[in-house]
C-alpha cells in the first residue's frame, strides 16, 4: 500500500508565502501530482514532479526529492482565492499508473 | 484539457433507491476512472472504467453495488445500488490520456441518501 502524509489544515495571510509538505512512503514510485481543491468544486491538476527538483509555474511551484519521499508545494504572493484544499497524490509503476491521494490539506488565507 | 460532463450534479435519495450517474466527455480518452470523496475525505478510486468490458474495481468495492458501463471512449455510467446513508458522497468522474497524464475531473456528483 502507499502512506501519503499532509498536514491537515494551515492559514497563512494574504501577500506571504506557504509551503505545504507532502510525505509518501510507497514501492515503485513513478511520479508526485498536485491537485488544488475549492469547496464543493472538482480537483483542477497544479502540477507534476517526476524527477527530483523544483518545477515552477507562475506563483506556484512544487519540489520532489524521490530519495527522501518528499515533496511541498510552495505557493507565493498568497491571495484569498488560493483559500481551498491542495492534494497531493502519488503514482506508482509497474500497473496503470492511476495516482493515489492524500487526504488533503486546507489553507485558510486572512487578510 | 478535456471538457467533463457529469450529471445529475446533484440528488437526494431514498434507502434502497438507485441512482446511475453520468459522464460524458467531448474527446475520445483512454482512461477514465470513478471516484468517491466522502465528507473531509480525499479521493478514493472506486473503479476503472474499461471500454467494452467489465470495469475493474478498487478493493472494498463491488460490482453488484457499484455496476458500471462504458459503452465508447467518451461515455460511462456509474449506478450506486440499493443506497444507505452511508452512501452519502461526492461521486467523481475523471479522465487521463494516458500513463503519466494528470486526471481531469467532472464536477462531481452530490448525493446524499436518507
């Protein structure tokens, strides 16, 4: 099976910087996904991490490091839209790479 | 990305009802998969929807309760059957394009069964 671990909630305020951890513990890994979540809406796909580093989008960007069962996902210039759960869900190799997600973690951005 | 329609968007039903849910997608995709996300939850995968043949289910869930068709490559169906309370969810449609692609979801079924 796969342990995937966020913390369950944080706040941060408006204009700063989050950085929200992923640990996962699995065999055959394949690849790390990122998915942001708004209440009572469907996930939307933020980003991707395959290979270890750092891949940047815009105000967001999202760190792997396979050795270590990492990832985080940083986001930037923190605005209240940015307010919603952001999932993190690991694929694995060797079948049909469908990801398995973590439980999720709430960010609650204040003014 | 593929455009994903689900519906009904949302129902309220009784014990022992069934409800099919539907997905239809604008683009042939390879891949497309039911989800359930109960209440605080995140995402469980229910099953893999297979083009022509029988869907291939996640441990804890079955065919008779959770029976689902994919006729073609951009349609599926999932019927939760004879629903309890604690059938109570979000259903969640969600295609890829293949090993690797990232999901893409519907925008999810609301159900909540009394």
């Amino acid at each position: 099976g796969q342990n995937i671990d966020q913390p369950t909630e944080m706040t941060a305020t408006e204009g700063a910087i989050v950085q929200i951890n992923c640990t996962y513990q699995t065999s055959g890994f394949n690849g790390l996904f990122w998915y942001q979540q708004h209440a009572g809406e469907a996930p939307t796909f933020l980003s991707y991490n395959v290979l270890d580093g750092l891949e940047e989008k815009g105000r967001f960007s999202s760190f792997l490091s396979r050795s270590k069962g990492y990832s985080y996902l940083l986001l930037k210039e923190l605005q209240m839209k940015d307010s919603a759960s952001y999932l993190c869900a690991v694929s694995k190799t060797g079948g049909s790479y469908i990801p398995t997600f973590g439980r999720g973690t709430s960010l609650i951005v204040h003014p | 990305s593929a455009v994903i329609s689900q519906k009904p968007s949302r129902d309220i039903c009784q014990r022992g009802t069934s409800l099919t849910i539907q997905c239809q997608v604008d683009s042939q995709v390879t891949m497309m998969f039911w989800y359930r996300q109960q209440p605080g939850q995140s995402l469980t995968l229910i099953a893999t929807a297979n083009q022509g043949s029988e869907a291939t289910y996640e441990s804890g869930f079955v065919i008779d309760k959770f029976p689902i068709s994919r006729p073609n490559l951009t349609f599926s169906t999932l019927t939760v059957s004879n629903m309890s309370p604690e059938d109570s969810s979000i259903y969640l449609c969600s295609v890829a394009g293949g090993p690797n692609s990232p999901l893409h979801f519907g925008n999810g079924t609301r159900l909540t069964v009394t």
